[in-house]
C-alpha cells in the first residue's frame, strides 16, 4: 500500500473507528435492557420520527435553494435539495470540521455551473444562521436547566463554553465574510492551507489564477448579499423550521419507547446532545452525542436503557438512514449532469 493511500484511509477511518469504540462501550454494558426497549418500541411513532427527519432535510434544501436564487443563481428545487441532502451527510462519514460537506456541495453545484465563490458565499450565509439558531438553542437548554435544577452545574459551564465556541465561529464568519481586507488576508492564508492538503494526499495543487477568479466571485457574491440582505428573513425561517424538525425527531424517538418527555426536559438534552456535534474530531459526534444526551436524560429520571434507546433511534433515523438514502440521491445528481450539454471543444466551464 502507498503511504499516500495510507493516509487518506487514516484520515477517513480513524475518527469513524473512535466514534465507533464509544458506542460499543456506551451499547455494549447496556445490550440487555437497550434490546427489551428496542423490541417494544411504537412503529407509528418511528414512522412519524422519520417523516420529519424528511422535513429536516427539506429545509435544508429550501435554505440553499433561496440564498442561490438571492445570488441570482436559479436551479430546479430537486437538484439544490439533492446537493444540500447529499453534502450535508458526508459530514456523518468523513470528519473535517465541515469542509467534507462543502467541497461536496461546491463540486455538485460547480456541475450545475454555480461559481466556487457563489458557492462559498451561499454555504458561508447558511452557516452562519445555522450556528446562530444552534446558540439560541444551548442557551435555552441551560437556562431551562438552571430553572429546573437552582443550580450551577458541569453542565451550565459546557454550556457557556459550547455557546461561546458557536458564537465566535459565527462572529468570525461574519467578521471575514464582510470585512474585504480580513477576507482578502484570510483566503490567501486558506489558499495556500487547502493546497498544502491537497499536495499532501494528491501531489496537486490549485493554480493561482484560479485563486484570483475564485476572489473575484466571492466578492461579487458578497455584494449582492449585502444589497438584497433585506431578503435573508426567508432563509432564516428555514434554517429554524430545520432545527424545529430536528427536535420533533428526537421527540418521537422518545415516544416510539414509551417516553412522553415535557418541551423543557426535551429541549435540555437536544441542546446538550448538539454540542457534542461541533466536535471536529468525530463524525457527526457520533459517540460522543449519543452519551451526552443519555447521560442528561438520565439524570432527569429517564430510565438508561430507553434514553438510550431514544437517542440511538434517533442517529438511526435522521443520521443513517439519510446517509444511505444520500448514495441514491448522489447517483440520481450525476445522471442528471449527463445529460446537461457538454461544454464545447476548446472552453472551459465558468468554475
């Protein structure tokens, strides 16, 4: 085996392995009473768990598809909603912090002759109001917690720090987003990371001048945002109809086990169970999320073995499951290119 081909395997496998051992070692001591669950669970209540991690996904796709037609890019609703399906569960596979899911994206849409700074700008909008919504989230499960428990915990100071790690990505993202010489002064400094990477597993880098058409896209995009920005509410409403079809999945996991938990204990483990997930190091926080929110629910008097239960239904249903469905999606996008008109001998497509 190359050493090259050893690292990107080491790159891929190894944070999906970590995640794997703290499943087992959260499964494997609970199996008994997690299987007694697992076979008494509700069907209807599946069903209805995963119809809205369907919605969810919608609304990821009606985000990306509104901030591209706010850029003056219009595509078929089907493909932005199949692009933002299938780059968003690479992210499940491939841990990188989030940039597995973006190159996905901009590749998809690069196909569909969308720029690569079009497609910056429009993942970089949705960002932020995703992490935004997500802050808003952790800063109500602590406040209901300190409500429900007259006190200050472990719990509330991984809250602070998790909504502060939230709030300064997104600050920065705004910050660089708006600020040209920032921008500017950031994007040579990511330019020469990205090929350094590149270089590291293929031997390839980007070339300058396509740097230099990249800038000029991006900043035309950040333009056009700037003028239309009165357009965003729409995108901001998506982006928490998502979130809310987030909660409703975990929520009738709970019932599919026989747990009718109140909006308030919900909302605690959700936003706890969330913070696990901006963890760069593990996929989707597989593992890691799955035992934050075990454990808060536990604590508020939910028996082991249905928490459990709960939020493992739960990954199954709006992680997993999506994940394999994204196969066909992602198939279903490429046959769709073919049949786009080739580019004529001797041109280059725009990205």
């Amino acid at each position: 085996m190359k050493i090259s081909g050893f690292k990107k395997k080491l790159f891929i496998y190894a944070p999906i392995a970590a995640s794997l051992i703290i499943l087992f070692s959260l499964v494997y001591p609970n199996l008994g009473p997690l299987a007694d669950t697992m076979r008494d669970s509700h069907p209807f209540f599946l069903v209805a768990s995963l119809f809205f991690s369907f919605t969810s996904y919608l609304f990821m796709g009606l985000s990306l598809w509104e901030v591209l037609k706010i850029l003056g890019h219009r595509l078929p609703f089907w493909e932005t909603a199949g692009v933002a399906f299938v780059s968003t569960t690479v992210n499940y596979f491939v841990s990188s912090g989030g940039v597995s899911g973006f190159a996905t994206r901009a590749h998809l849409l690069s196909r569909r002759k969308i720029p690569y700074g079009i497609s910056v700008t429009s993942s970089v909008v949705i960002s932020v109001f995703i992490y935004l919504v997500l802050s808003i989230i952790i800063v109500e499960g602590m406040l209901l917690q300190i409500l429900k428990t007259n006190q200050f915990g472990m719990k509330f100071f991984e809250g602070v720090a998790g909504v502060l790690f939230v709030l300064c990505f997104a600050f920065g993202l705004v910050l660089m987003f708006f600020h040209h010489e920032l921008r500017s002064a950031w994007a040579r400094k990511i330019y020469h990371a990205v090929n350094h990477i590149l270089f590291f597993f293929s031997k390839k880098e980007i070339p300058e001048e396509t740097f230099r058409e990249f800038e000029g896209q991006l900043g035309k995009g950040i333009r056009i945002i700037h003028a239309r920005k009165y357009e965003l509410p729409l995108v901001l409403a998506y982006v928490c109809l998502d979130w809310i079809s987030n909660i409703f999945v975990l929520n009738f996991a709970f019932r599919a086990v026989g747990v009718n938990l109140g909006s308030t204990k919900l909302i605690i483990g959700f936003a706890f169970g969330q913070l696990m997930t901006v963890i760069p190091l593990l996929p989707g926080g597989l593992g890691a999320m799955e035992a934050a929110m075990t454990a808060v629910y536990t604590q508020m008097g939910v028996e082991l073995g249905h928490a459990l239960a709960a939020t493992l239904i739960f990954r199954f249903l709006y992680y997993l499951v999506p994940s394999f469905g994204s196969i066909f999606v992602y198939w279903a996008l490429k046959v769709s290119e073919k049949r786009e008109s080739p580019t004529p001998k001797g041109e280059t497509p725009l990205s």
